[in-house]
C-alpha cells in the first residue's frame, strides 16, 4: 500500500508447453510464455504515473546492462513484463490466481504487525474520493454471484480493525 | 436506475480490507465496469486496478517526527 517497494517477491513458475506443426512436417514444442514476467498491475500504473508524458502501456521491455571495467566482463538483461489486467483475468483462472498470489498479502507495520488503515482518508487527513463524483467517474462492478450490476457509492471506515462499510447501488447496464 | 431514474436497489456490507487483494476485490476485481464516454452501457473496466493506485498515492506513511503539513508540495 505504500508505493513502489524497495525489495520484490519472485516467484519462477514452468510455462506450459504444446506441440507445434507445419505444413511442411515439422514438429516440435512451442512455451507461449517464452520467458516472460508477469507483472503486479498496481505497480504497473505507478510505473507510469512517475513517467508523466513518457509513460508507456501496461506490456514493458526492461532493459539493463552492466559492465565490470577490471575484469572487461559484462552483461544484458532483457525481458518482456507483463502487467496482470482486469481482461486477462476475466479470460484466465491461471491470471486470476496468480493475482492472489501476488497481492493477497496482509498490510503489515515494519515489525511485522498488522496495520489498521484508513483507506478513506490521505495523510493529510483529507478524505480520499474513490467514486461518485459524477456518473462517469463512478465505479461499478458485475457481481458474478448474483448476476447483477453494482455501482460503488461511498466507502466508510467502521468499528474495527481495517473494516468498512461499502455504500453499493443495484444498477442496470445503463449505471 | 431504472427507466424512470429512480434507485433500483441499495445495500450496505461490512468488509475487512487488510491487503491489496481485498481492496482490488471491493472495487470490483476483474469484473470492474465503467460507462465509456459517449456509451451508455457498462463495459468491461481497469478502474478496480486504477482505484487502488490512487488509493496507494494518497495514503502513504507518515515517519516519526515529520510533519506532513510542513513537507507538503
């Protein structure tokens, strides 16, 4: 919740494999993935909100290289990251879980201890305003549940550690 | 709303938000929607991921000693 962290969690993960054909007769296996970082979606946006006009998409090429001048040994690191996003979760339980894995870890202080948050406000105090300004800037959601449409009016803090009480409207697929 | 604009339904549910998952999930999760200018139906949305962005560049952590107000820009 603060920002862009100091330190990562990696995890590697086996890319899947299939078999590949041509017309010609060639046969051999093909990893989709090739190599690729999936990367925390959140980080993702910060990411470019630090870029201002130079920000690129969700997808980015990481590039870094490094030189040792005693030795005249050096290096290339190249990788395609991949931001998680809404759509391909919506598309894949394998993003989906991912996901949780990424970012289903409890809000802790430095020693460890959970924290109690207060998401609705900043901290100068003011309230933070998530939805509902207008009805553009309003968030809804599909409730999968129940089938049913769900616009997000307001959020407040309530009694107990980091639980609140989310204002939410039943609406059709207009808003 | 309705046909008439009147508030079809509404409801308020208790929920602990202790981690970003849990936020994302208020939001929405992946079944996040928004109304696209000019659209007025609800289309399939990164607002749920957007939200917890700002959510992560407003709150932040105030150290020890310092006082906010002071160091604001």
């Amino acid at each position: 919740m603060n920002g862009i962290p100091e330190d990562y969690n990696i995890a590697i993960v086996d890319d899947i494999k299939d078999s590949q054909y041509n017309v010609v007769g060639d046969v051999d296996k093909v990893k989709p993935h090739d190599g690729a970082v999936f990367v925390n979606p959140f980080i993702v946006f910060l990411e470019n909100n630090a870029l201002g006009g130079a920000l690129a998409g969700v997808n980015k090429k990481q590039f870094v290289h490094f030189y040792n001048e005693q030795t005249g040994t050096g290096g290339i690191i190249k990788c395609a990251g991949f931001g998680i996003t809404n759509d391909l979760m919506r598309n894949s339980k394998f993003y989906r879980t991912m996901m949780w894995n990424m970012t289903n870890r409890i809000w802790r202080q430095k020693n460890g201890q959970p924290i109690d948050l207060d998401i609705t406000k900043d901290y100068l105090g003011n309230p933070i305003l998530y939805t509902g300004e207008t009805k553009d800037s309003t968030l809804y959601y599909f409730d999968d549940k129940d089938g049913q449409y769900y616009a997000i009016d307001r959020i407040e803090k309530a009694e107990g550690v980091n639980k609140y009480n989310i204002h939410r409207r039943r609406v059709n697929e207009h808003g | 709303m309705d046909e008439n604009n009147e508030v079809i339904d509404e409801t308020i549910m208790g929920k602990t938000i202790n981690s970003n998952y849990a936020l994302w999930q208020t939001f929405g999760g992946y079944n996040s929607m928004e109304l696209k200018d000019g659209e007025d139906v609800l289309t399939p949305s990164e607002n749920s991921i957007k939200a917890v962005v700002n959510a992560m560049n407003n709150i932040g952590i105030v150290k020890p000693g310092v006082n906010p107000k002071e160091v604001e820009t």
